[in-house]
C-alpha cells in the first residue's frame, strides 16, 4: 500500500512538473456521476463575422423603364415609390392632344414678356427725358398704356398654361394610357401631380419582384478581408454572386433576391459578413475553459483516470471559437463535460464527501 502512495505521489510530481498546476484523479463511477466527457483536440477552421455597412441598388438586367411615348401632360395615379404593381396597371394618362395648343400659348407668352420689357425699358427712358422737356407727358402716357395691355396679356397666356398644365377641358384625342409592362416594384415614379413632360422622359421605372444588388465600399479595413468572404447574409438570405467593381472606392457587389417591399434603391442596410481565418486554430467552447482572473484553464485527460488543470493562452475569440495559441497540442484530449466538478476537486473547495482526490 505504501508502495502504490509513493508510486501516486511520483506521478503526480511528474504530472505537474510537465506544466499540470493540479492533478485530480477519478475512477469510471466517479466519472459517470459528474457526467464527464472529453474530445480530441483537432485544429479547424473558423469563421469571424463582422457586419459590413451596404447600400440597395438596382442591376439594368432587372429593371424596366417606362418614357413619355410624346409630349404633353402627364396625370399620374396615386402609386408610390417601393410599391408592388401588376402587369398591365395604369399608373398614368398622358394627354398629347394640348400639346399644339399649348406650345402656340407658349410662343405667344414668350414674345409678350419681350415687348413688355421693351415697353418699361421705354417708359423709363421717357421720364429721364421728360425733366428737360423733350418730351410731351402724353407720349409718356401712350407708353405706360401699352406696357399694362402687355402686362395683361402675359399674365393672362400664363393662367392659360397653368390651366392647360393643371388638367384643362382637352380636345378631341383621347389620353393615352400607361401602363406597367411587368410586374414588381416601383422604383421611380413622377413627384408632381400633374406635369407637362417631354418624348422619351422617363415615367416610371419596374424592378423584378425580390431583384436587388447589394453594394459595400471597399475601404482598406475591409477589403484586407474580401479574399477570406465564406459567406455574406441580409437579413437572413445570402448574397450571391460576389464581384468587385473599380471606383473610388472599388465596391464588392452582391446579388440578392428577397420578396420585402420596403427595400429600395438607395437604403442603407447592414451586411453580415463570415470570414475564413487563413490557418485552421485550435478551438475551445465556453464549457471547456475555465476563466480565472486573466488565467484561462482547462482539464486533459492524462489517462488512467488522472485529469490534470493546465494555464493556456488565448487568442482570437468567435461565436464558435475560443483560439488557445499556447498550453495545448492537436491531438491533446481534452475535458469537454463535467470541468467545474474537477475544478472544485483541484481547487480543494468540495464539501462533505468527496468524490476524488487531488494531487
């Protein structure tokens, strides 16, 4: 018996001498009790994530534009920007028929502002004549009278227009109507109620229902990581088919097919992204260390039913990943389950009886 103590008490000195600060011994029934567990340390790659900020835009591919097949007055419905829309919806009446009538008024308009400046500029010139007597005040008269009729009229062609503009009583030609070519999102439509609009402007413009491209500007903090993407997410979805356009700064874009309306182009958004680290990392979880002080400890299996505590260093930690850099080995088995028990073994702080003994 003296023999097996003195025999212990040697392994554990050469147990702690190898960097062990405590050894606690456990039969299998003891094990089984404090549920213990252990895993083979292997190295692995690990993922960081990181959020990434990325604006919505909308690729050529997936968007239709609607132009003014002429010109004239545009009278748009009540649809909104982000708003979902079927093929064939009218989203406006285009009325050409005015557009004679209203570029006469327009010509006319353009003329009478003309001469009425002409007229004032006359009527000045007539009362810095008048001080010497050169001219008669009914000259002057004569001058005043024909700048008001100029003034009446301009301000007369100018209600003409606002009319016309604003939806007047139209002449024969019926309004044409647009309509949506496609359907899905609105992501331009007209800011006036009613507007007089040329041939070829753009009316509307119909995104692909769930067709966005997500755009993240590479400034140096992020692009060092662009090589080391495994995966980018918004809101749940990944993105795909990643790509880096030139510019200043050069973007990383992304496509992205998502059914929320509320998502347009120009919104700010907030990109998840999960990173490879360039070498595989020794890995723990929260369960297996122990954090004491600034001290991070573990349990080894060191076989025969002898556990020993040892100090490692940490390094990089992740949602999955805890690094130990130095204190363990690939290939170390390590206690997974049941560590406090062993703690408050080593530690010496168990009461009652005890179900191991410590070294």
């Amino acid at each position: 018996m003296k023999a097996i103590l003195t025999f212990i008490a040697f392994l554990s000195l050469g147990y702690c001498e190898s960097g062990y600060l405590s050894v606690v011994e456990m039969d299998a029934e003891q094990q089984n009790a404090a549920n213990l567990k252990t895993r083979r340390l292997r190295k692995q790659i690990v993922r960081k994530e990181a959020i990434w900020p990325g604006k919505i835009r909308n690729s050529s591919q997936n968007l239709v534009e609607i132009a003014a097949p002429t010109e004239g007055v545009l009278y748009p419905s009540d649809h909104v920007r982000g708003q979902s829309i079927d093929k064939g919806m009218e989203l406006a009446l285009l009325d050409p028929a005015i557009v004679e009538e209203y570029h006469d008024i327009e010509s006319e308009l353009t003329e009478a502002i003309i001469m009425a400046k002409r007229e004032s500029e006359e009527v000045d010139r007539l009362k810095s004549l008048s001080r010497d007597g050169s001219v008669s005040k009914k000259d002057i008269q004569d001058t005043l009278a024909r700048q008001k009729v100029l003034n009446k009229k301009v301000e007369i062609l100018e209600e003409h227009l606002d009319w016309l503009s604003a939806g007047g009583q139209l002449i024969q030609t019926a309004p044409i109507r647009i309509v949506s070519a496609k359907q899905g999102i609105l992501e331009f439509v007209p800011q006036a109620r009613q507007k007089w609009v040329l041939r070829g402007e753009l009316l509307y413009s119909i995104r692909s229902p769930g067709a966005f491209e997500v755009a993240i500007d590479l400034y140096p903090s992020i692009y060092n990581h662009v090589g080391n993407i495994d995966r980018l997410s918004l809101n749940g979805l990944d993105l795909t088919s990643l790509r880096v356009e030139s510019g200043t700064p050069p973007q990383l874009v992304a496509n992205l097919q998502s059914k929320e309306s509320g998502l347009v182009s120009g919104a700010s958004v907030s990109v998840k992204a999960l990173m490879r680290e360039p070498k595989p990392l020794l890995c723990l979880n929260s369960q297996e260390l122990i954090r004491e002080g600034s001290d991070g400890l573990v349990f080894l299996d060191i076989g025969e039913g002898h556990f020993g505590l040892r100090k490692v260093v940490l390094g990089l930690e992740t949602s999955e990943c805890i690094e130990v850099s130095e204190g363990v080995e690939s290939g170390d088995f390590i206690v997974s389950e049941g560590v406090w028990q062993l703690y408050l073994l080593a530690r010496g702080t168990q009461g009652g009886d005890h179900s191991g003994h410590s070294h």
